[in-house]
C-alpha cells in the first residue's frame, strides 16, 4: 500500500508566535524542518526571530553549525553519519508529530546532539530521525542546531563585558531553543509542561550543563544523558588561557588588540583557519583549547566539582553509558565467541596482569553472567566512573528518582564486537530498524523494550512497563543498574567492585594520540576521525 504524502494546500500548517509555518505530511506523521528558533551575531546572546507575514516553508532542514576540520570517515557501519551545509548562524530545529493539536498535550522530547562542544547536527547521524518516536510512541520529536566550537564557546570576556557569556552562547541557544518550544510546541501537538531533554555523548554533557543553568529552569522537566558524563581533562592536557589564546588570534589575522570587536566581521573561513592555526600552535606547546561551557553567573557549576542546583535535584533523571564505550581492548583476538573459557581468561590476564586479570574475570562474571568474559577487556572506564558518581550524588540528594543504565549487547560485526559510544541511540530512537547493523535476531524487541522506557520515562518520570523487568530508582547507598541486552536485567551496585580493579589494572591510554590529525603528507587521506 503507497503511503500517503502531501505537501500542497493540504500540507500542516501551524501558527507560531512569530507567524506561520508549512510542514509536510509523509506516512501518519507531520514533519517541520529547518524551524528559525532563534538568531544571533558572533559571540552574542542569542534573539528572538522577527516576525514575518504570510506561510513560511518548513520542508528542508536548516544550516548546521560549521566544524573547524572535515572529518575523516571511519566506522561508518557501526555509526552511519549524513552531512549537511553549514552557517555559523545555525539556529534551526526539527518538529516531528502525528497531531497538530492543541489539545493532544504529548510528552516532548528535545534532542542534542553529540560531537563533544565542536562537531556534530541535528541530523548528522542517520538513527537521529523522529519519524519512529512520533508515530509509534505518541511524542513530539524536537532535534536541534546551535554554535559549536569557537563560535558557540570562545571566551572573550576579558575583552570587554559585551563579551562576558561569549563562551556560553552554543548553550545559550539550546536555552532560547527550549524557550521556543515553551512558547509553541503546544500547536504541534507537545505538551510545553511536559519536556524531557535528552542527548548522547557530547549532546548529554549538554543536557547536565542544562541543568546548572537557572535560566533553563521550568524549559524541561526531565533529564536523559547518554553517555555524556566527563571529568574535566578527560582528554589529557591542559587547557590552554583564552584570553592568551584571542591574543594570538588577533595576531594572525593582523587585528589590534584594542580593535577586537573587528573578529566578529571575519569571514567564516578565514576565521577558521585563523582558529585552527592557533589551535595547532597551542596544542604543540602542551596546552590545547577547549571547546566547552565555563562556569559563570549564567552556567553556575560543573555538579561534580561543586553542587547540583536546587532545580536539577526536582528533576528526575536517566543516565547511563555502554559497556566498550571506545573499546580500545586488544583486537586480533578471532572470532571472540569461538574462544575457549581458558583463551578467554588467558587474554584478560595478559591484558590486566595475572593478578588484576583474575580479580576483573571473578567480578565481570558477576556483573554480567550473561556476556562473554573475554569483553572484560574492553571495558569503559573513561565515561563510567563519573558516570557512576553522577547518579551516586544526585541519587544522594535529589528529591526526584534517578535511573540508571548500561547498554551491554555484543553485536556480531567484526569478530563479535560489545557495545560502542552511540550503538544505543538506535534503539532508544525506536530506529534500529534503519540501521543495517542492528538487525540481528531479537532486534525488534530490544528496539522496543529501549524506546518504551525512555518513552514511558518520558510521560511519567518512570521507566517501567511493557516487557521491561521491573527498574527501581537509585538510592543512596543502592545504585540499580538496568542492563540493556538481547535479556535485559538490573544489578545492584554492579560497579562498586568491577570498575575500580579496570580503573587499577587497565594500561595507560594516550587518547588524544588514536584521533589526531595527520598532515604529515599531502598525498594521504587526512581530517580527524568520528569519536560520536
């Protein structure tokens, strides 16, 4: 049967309160792309749209943020990625819903995207599509564009106090963003009470980032980090002094000191190029600029270094990460499933050492009795420990719930390979079906049992319900793990053991190393490889 599709006089239209916009309907579900949410000059606050007259098209996805080096591809079956023209002024969002009604009242979920502070779309991963969301699960989907890099978190506040949140403004649009899903989703059928952030990796740092914002207080109402706990420094060196850093900026591009307000009528490429000239200066003298929110009086505190706002601890929340996250184990090990129980122990011990090695297999197999003991080797311990002591603190404090997760499925690709950074955004986008990879025996009920729980979670602040087992909230001294696998199934305190003997025996990792850039030679495939 041909699925419907309309795009004509009876195509959606949906008044905002700027004015009115023209979607399209394809299959049950009412798309709007490339929504202006916001505007804004280089380095300043984000503003309003104006007002226009007339329908305006809503039928092709907006501008992306631009990225500072092309990417060089990799792992494209394991990750599909799609790419898009960019413009600094990048304020665009996406609507998916099935009801363009008042008063239908849906539970919103608001996506950030991931690429730390510096890459990454709205659209940049092909599992990102709402499409699923809204018309399976009965949500609002909202994706999202803001400033990356060093147009959305440059610090030139020491330059004058025009410039005093300028390396916070990509947060700031995400802030203006949710405000303008307050302000309309209600006629796309969302309810603006009734909204859950949610993002992977660097989209979940944001979404805690978020919460540390008073300005973003009452735009959302639940919290969901994929992935997106970090320590500070986590990819090694220290960070290098903006102010230092715009001093040498000013430089290359032949600018006075006192004439800095001229960075922001630099051409986007050579202002790039300028960044990037800088940056590759900076980062051979041992202190490379970091792309990231600072703490301020608009961005208060990093919750790990000091507290939780008292907003963020009334805000239940979901976190969690997978269980190979980068998975830089040993890799010529064969077919990893064919391995005998002594080859399996034998590699972890190699791996760890005899002693660490014997100790992680005991409590491996403990953890997980389901999963091959071989994976021991590769597992996270860059994103999990301060994932474990977010949930642990605000389990601690907060008077909402706090659930946590890991997502531990052994894919059979590449000799059998445990679950990667960004394998789960398929599933819980209820879009395991569009990606090759995941369809291996049972994919359907895991895409299902992981969409309905962040759906349920989503309308009710609970994840329970379907074929789920039963998922208690986290208390303090009580942290319960849902494993997301082919058998899902919780633990308690599953990390309190495993984690620390990994952190003890794991040989040291130069990260920064595996994903730099190579300009050695002209004649060879260059660019910085994917990492989300």
């Amino acid at each position: 049967m041909a699925k419907e599709f309309y795009m004509s006089k009876t195509a959606p239209i949906v008044e905002t309160t700027k004015g009115k916009l023209r979607g399209f309907h394809y299959d049950g579900v009412d798309h709007f792309y490339g929504i202006r949410y916001a505007k804004a000059k280089r380095f300043q606050m984000p503003q309003p749209v104006d007002p226009w007259e007339g329908v305006k098209d809503a039928g092709s996805y907006g501008m992306i943020c631009p990225v500072l080096n092309e990417p060089m591809p990799m792992g494209e079956v394991m990750t599909p990625h799609r790419f898009w023209p960019s413009s600094e002024h990048c304020q665009y969002l996406n609507v998916w819903t099935d009801k363009c009604d008042p008063a239908a009242k849906k539970p919103v979920l608001f996506w950030i995207h991931g690429g730390g502070y510096s890459a990454g779309s709205s659209i940049e991963q092909v599992c990102y599509d709402g499409f699923n969301l809204a018309k399976l699960d009965d949500v609002v989907v909202v994706t999202v564009n803001h400033r990356l890099n060093a147009f959305g978190y440059l610090d030139l506040s020491s330059f004058g106090e025009k410039y005093r949140n300028s390396v916070n403004v990509g947060m700031a649009d995400l802030v203006e963003a949710l405000r303008w899903v307050h302000d309309n989703i209600a006629n796309f059928g969302g309810d603006p009470e009734n909204v859950t952030i949610f993002g992977q990796s660097g989209g979940g740092g944001k979404v805690t980032v978020l919460g540390q914002i008073p300005e973003a207080d009452g735009l959302f109402h639940k919290m969901i980090v994929m992935s997106g706990v970090m320590k500070p420094g986590l990819f090694g060196g220290a960070a290098a002094d903006h102010h230092a850093f715009v001093l040498e900026l000013l430089k290359t591009l032949n600018i006075p000191e006192d004439q800095v307000e001229r960075l922001e009528k630099v051409p986007t490429p050579q202002y790039i190029w300028a960044v990037n000239k800088v940056s590759t200066a900076f980062a051979k003298a041992g202190t490379p600029i970091s792309w990231e929110p600072h703490p301020n009086d608009y961005y208060l505190c990093d919750p790990l270094e000091e507290d939780f706002t008292p907003h963020a601890l009334t805000v239940p929340t979901m976190v969690g990460s997978v269980i190979a996250e980068f998975s830089f184990g040993p890799k010529d090990l064969g077919v990893r499933s064919e391995l005998t129980q002594a080859q399996r122990e034998a590699a972890v011990k190699e791996y760890y050492g005899e002693e660490g090695g014997s100790a992680i297999l005991s409590a491996f197999a403990k953890a997980y009795p389901n999963t091959n003991l071989v994976y021991a080797l590769e597992y996270d311990d860059m994103f999990l420990p301060a994932t474990v002591e977010y949930v642990k603190k605000k389990a601690k404090e907060a008077s909402a719930p706090v659930y946590n997760y890991i997502f531990a499925k052994v894919f059979d690709y590449d000799g059998g390979r445990a679950a990667w950074h960004c394998s789960d955004i398929p599933y819980f986008f209820h879009n395991a079906k569009l990606i090759p990879l995941c369809h291996q025996p049972g994919y359907e009920k895991l895409d299902t049992l992981m969409s309905g729980a962040f759906v349920n979670f989503a309308r009710t602040g609970d994840p329970n319900g379907g074929a789920l087992p039963q998922w208690d909230a986290c208390q303090d001294g009580k942290m319960v793990t849902m494993v997301f696998d082919d058998e899902c199934y919780t633990q308690e305190n599953m990390q309190d053991v495993l984690l620390p003997l990994v952190q003890q025996h794991k040989p040291p990792l130069n990260f920064t190393s595996i994903f730099a850039a190579s300009d050695d030679d002209d004649e060879e495939e260059s660019g910085n490889a994917w990492v989300f």
